[in-house]
C-alpha cells in the first residue's frame, strides 16, 4: 500500500513524498530511492520500484526534491524557476532532512533501523555525498551514477556566467530549462570539499552496489568505473548491465518492465538483503 505525505524543510521549502509498503513499516529496513536531473519520483521506473521492494517487506521512502521542476502536478515540469535555483548543496541538504525525518518516527514507529538509499544518475552522487556524513546509512546502491558534476567546460561556464544562466533542453518533454549561476558557483565554491564525490566515495566503509549500462550515453560506463576504484573492493559490487542505456531499457510514461531491468531489481534486492 502506497500512501502520500508533504514534508516542509527546515529551509520552509516543499517536499512530495510517497511511500510505499507503509504496512511493512513497523519491522521493514527503510529504502529511500534519490531521483537524479530532470527526474522525479514517479518518472517510468519509479511506482514499479516502490512495488517491488515493498512486495519484497520494504518500507519505501521516495520523494521529490523541492526544485526539481515537478510540482504538485507530480509529473509536469511546471516549477521552472525553482529548477533554474537548484544546487547540489540543496539537494544532499533535503536528501539529509529526509532521513533525520524518517528517524523521527515521521511516517510512525518502527523497531528496524536499516536505511539504504538507491540513487539513480545525479540522484546516486547525492547519496554518496550524504551517506558519508550519515552513519545511520548501512549500504547504497547507484545506477548509473555520474562521478562528477563538473560536466561544464570553461567556454561553456564564461558564457554561463555572461548571460547568467545555462541553458538544458529536455528532449522529452521539448522545454528549455535554464540553470542559475547560482549552481555553478555552488559546484566551484564546494567541489573540493562537501562536493566531492572521490573523497565520500574513498571514505565510505560500508556495502556499496554500483550498477551501469555498457550503452549508457548519458553517463559514460567509465564514470562508473572511476567510482569503483575509488570504493573499497572489499565491501563494494559493480554490475555492468550489457545493452542497456541509462534508464536500463524503460521509459517514461511507463510501458512495462524488461528482463534486464527485473534482473537489476533482483540484484539491488540481494546486495541490500546480504547487509
């Protein structure tokens, strides 16, 4: 069973939140599933996942960050000025606030303290940032994690901050979505310290389940790569998923699972189960 929440941060910001096996929530380990860059909680996979794993006896914490784009639509990016706000410190802050709010009792009692967490892309990057300040974390899984934000180059960053804003388009949904000179400046002042992938990555000693396409071209296979090497091959699993893409073969609106996406789920439901 599947129930809805909102959440206001201490920042007076709102969050969506669903979750999903709350009848599992008393004795369950909670999952809490992090979207990336121009996703949200309910985009192609996102229902299916809360579904599996609470079939599976999890509690399932997803939400959207506060300036993602989606509103209260929950599908729509109708919220463009607060996506053009957006930076990484915000989201590994509300990221933060999610636990602390589950630990809380929040969504009611409950006698498990496992949390994971499972970050999708950009979404796997602000797990790790968050998980190493957050001991309460046992393990996380990323697919198809990036291993940098830093994914401008200097001619694009000097016309970035001439104009004042970096335009992305969305091929999906054909909306130009512009970025504020505000994240980039998030990215320079904090990319050596609480924004550093490498150093979390390096300083994360619990279980990690990292999981790639091979035709990943959003995310190159070799970002996930890197992270490996920088994670503790004792305590870490790489999953390279052969012939699949960033979204492991799924789409949005959703249009069904696929073997290769169900043997992801399966193996992510494994790593989580060994910890």
């Amino acid at each position: 069973m599947k129930q809805n929440f909102v959440h206001y941060t201490s920042q007076k910001n709102k969050i969506n939140i669903t979750v999903y096996g709350i009848e599992n929530l008393s004795f369950a380990p909670c999952l809490i599933f992090v979207h990336g860059f121009k996703g949200f909680k309910d985009w192609g996979f996102g229902q299916y996942i809360g579904n599996y794993f609470a079939e599976k006896g999890f509690f399932i914490l997803s939400f959207n960050f506060s300036h993602n784009g989606v509103g209260d639509s929950l599908t729509e990016f109708t919220e463009l000025d607060k996506f053009a706000q957006n930076t990484f410190s915000l989201e590994v802050e509300e990221l933060s606030e999610m636990i602390d709010l589950y630990r809380s009792k929040f969504f009611g009692e409950t006698k498990n303290d496992r949390i994971f967490l499972l970050g999708h892309s950009r979404g796997g990057a602000i797990s790790l940032l968050t998980a190493y300040k957050k001991s309460k974390v046992s393990a996380i899984a990323v697919w198809a994690c990036v291993s940098t934000f830093d994914r401008y180059s200097e001619r694009q960053k000097e016309e970035w901050r001439k104009k004042g804003f970096f335009d992305v388009f969305n091929t999906r949904t054909k909306q130009t979505m512009l970025l504020n000179v505000s994240l980039l400046d998030d990215l320079e002042k904090h990319k050596n310290d609480s924004l550093n992938i490498e150093k979390s990555v390096r300083n994360f000693k619990r279980p990690l389940f990292i999981a790639h396409g091979d035709q990943d071209l959003a995310v190159p296979i070799k970002e996930a790569e890197l992270v490996f090497s920088w994670s503790d091959p004792h305590l870490t699993e790489f999953y390279k998923i052969v012939g699949t893409g960033h979204t492991f073969n799924c789409k949005h609106p959703f249009e069904g699972s696929n073997e290769k996406f169900d043997l992801l789920l399966e193996k992510t439901y494994n790593f989580y189960i060994q910890h």
